[in-house]
C-alpha cells in the first residue's frame, strides 16, 4: 500500500517515534529475529504458521499497565497534558472530553482483547553468536532463533489488520517529553489537522493512546529492541488470522494464527508479501545446547520441507558460538 501524502503527514504528527524507528529499519536493512525454543521454531515451520497470544497471557502483561499508567500521568497530571488537551480543544471545541470517553470505554479491550506477537531487532554482529540475554529469557535448553527478513513488518498493509509498532522503552519523564513532541507538532501543523475533521483526528489520537499503552515498556528492559505485531479483533476482524486454541505450558488459551502465505493484491485492496518461509527466513541460529549438531540437522530438513531447497537451507543454519555453560 502506498500512503498518500496526507496520511504520510499525519503519521509524522503523530507518530513521530514510530516514524524514526521505520526509517531507521528501511535505511540500515536492520533484519528482525524471534527467540524461542526449539519445539516452538519447529512449528512454526511445519505449520507455516506464527501465533499471536493474549496480552493477558504473556510474560509482560504487567507492563501493558506500565504504558497506561504512563499515558495517564502524562495526560492527567502533567504541564504537557494540559499543553496537549489544549491545543486540540482550540482546533476542535471539547475535543478532549469524546477522546476521553472514547479511549476509557475500550481500555478494558486493550487488557483482554489485544493479541500480539514479538520480535527484535537484529544486529549483523549477532549473525554468529545471536544474543545471550534473549537465549536465557526465551531459548530454555533448546533455543532456536528465527532471523527474519524485515520487508512484511515495515511495508505499509491493512490487509491483515495486524500491525507492527516498535516498542518504546520509557520512564514516566520520558513518555511525557514525547508526549509534548506531539502536541508541539499538533501545534505546528494546526490548520492541516483542522482541515482533516475531527472524526479523523479523533480516529489518529484514539490509536496513538492505544498503541502508546500496549508498545511502551519500562527502560530496564531496553537491550531486548522489541517489535510488536499488534491485533484488536473487536475493532478490526481480519479475514486472514484464524483463531484456535491451544495450550501453552499446561494453559489452554485463544490464540490468532497468522498464516505465512502471501495475499496477492486483489479488488483494488492491497495484498501481503514475503512472508512465505523461503523469503522470510533469513537465517537460523541454534543457542547454546547439548544438542547443536542434531538441531542443526532438523532444522536444514525442515527448512526443506517448507519449500527450499538443499544447497540454500543449509546454508541458513548456523551454530551459535557461545559455549554451552554446565
């Protein structure tokens, strides 16, 4: 999809780290990359397949509360806040008061009908070695971590209705001096937002609130360089995810399929490209195990198995370097 040049400057206003974290990725070709155990990986090959969890259900729900309570402080109980509520209520006469009532009544949706999937950014020098810190968080005795290539998660597609945001790892001060950058842009750009209507608007600041509380983590956990891909059923049903359940250590749960199958362009609606296992999978790192010589095995016949042939799956998986602790 190509944005137009309207919806290009409304993402600047109001998405103005968003929009820094997508260029960066675009111009230094940064990969992305899933750590996860072997039996996990596994699947993902096998079934062609990516799940997408309840944030309820994940490892960091707890700081889903941390990016809402930051929203609120600085919308609530700051200098910023009232900068912000004010330059909106000039534009669009108690503007202030619908978004509060907007956002307030989907908060309880952010908690218990968000589904997400997660990623990191990749470094060249992680090529050989992958990261420590994320082997020992998510790899368990067996880790295996998917280096994907970045093209489906940067190109711009409402055709899933599953978005990627980069995750911003902030302090209470820090939201709130990003919180005034937009409204400082709100401010600069007064006459275009004017001209765009306040349902727009409304729809722009609604999603910001939204993806500022689901994609802000607290700054310790900075070094992971977390993406998210973010779902909302209850505010846009795809077509495309497929909702199951399974359970996922001894808890059966909802979960949202995302099918590695690429959507051609078809009705005048854009499509989804590359994100078919040959073209996603970059390369894959086997951590630190017991067993690095038969997962490296499995994992060339399973790349074959989804679709590529001998001479390039081998050449995808690697052994990490990083010795095995007894």
């Amino acid at each position: 999809m190509q944005l137009t040049q309207e919806r290009e400057r409304l993402l600047n206003i109001f998405y103005p780290y968003s929009r820094e974290k997508f260029s960066a990725i675009l111009s230094t070709g940064t990969r992305f990359v899933h750590y996860t155990s072997a039996d996990v990986a596994m699947s993902v090959l096998k079934n062609k397949e990516v799940w997408m969890r309840k944030s309820s259900c994940m490892n960091d729900f707890s700081e889903i509360q941390h990016g809402l309570d930051c929203l609120y402080r600085a919308y609530r109980d700051s200098k910023h806040g009232e900068k912000f509520k004010s330059i909106l209520n000039h534009i669009f006469d108690g503007f202030n008061v619908e978004i509060e009532q907007l956002f307030d009544s989907w908060t309880p949706s952010i908690y218990v009908d968000t589904d997400l999937t997660c990623f990191s950014e990749h470094k060249d020098t992680e090529d050989n070695l992958g990261r420590l810190s994320m082997w020992r968080a998510y790899g368990g005795t067996t880790g295996v971590a998917l280096v994907l290539n970045n093209s489906p998660f940067i190109t711009p597609s409402e055709t899933l209705k599953a978005y990627s945001s980069p995750v911003a790892y902030l302090s209470d001060k820090d939201f709130a001096e990003r919180f005034v950058k937009i409204a400082t842009n709100i401010e600069n750009e007064t006459e275009f937002v004017r001209e765009q209507g306040r349902e727009v608007i409304k729809g722009y600041v609604f999603a910001m609130f939204r993806f500022a509380a689901v994609c802000t983590k607290h700054p310790g956990f900075a070094e992971e360089k977390e993406w998210r891909v973010v779902y909302c059923p209850s505010l846009e049903k795809s077509d495309y995810l497929v909702k199951d359940i399974q359970v996922i250590r001894g808890i059966p749960q909802p979960v949202y399929k995302i099918p590695l199958k690429n959507i051609p362009e078809r009705d005048g609606q854009d499509g989804l490209s590359g994100v078919e296992i040959p073209e996603l999978i970059e390369r894959i790192i086997i951590g630190p195990t017991q067993y690095p010589l038969a997962l490296g095995e499995a994992f060339v016949e399973l790349l074959q198995q989804a679709g590529m042939n001998l001479e390039n799956a081998s050449k995808k998986v690697f052994i990490s370097e990083i010795p095995l602790r007894q």
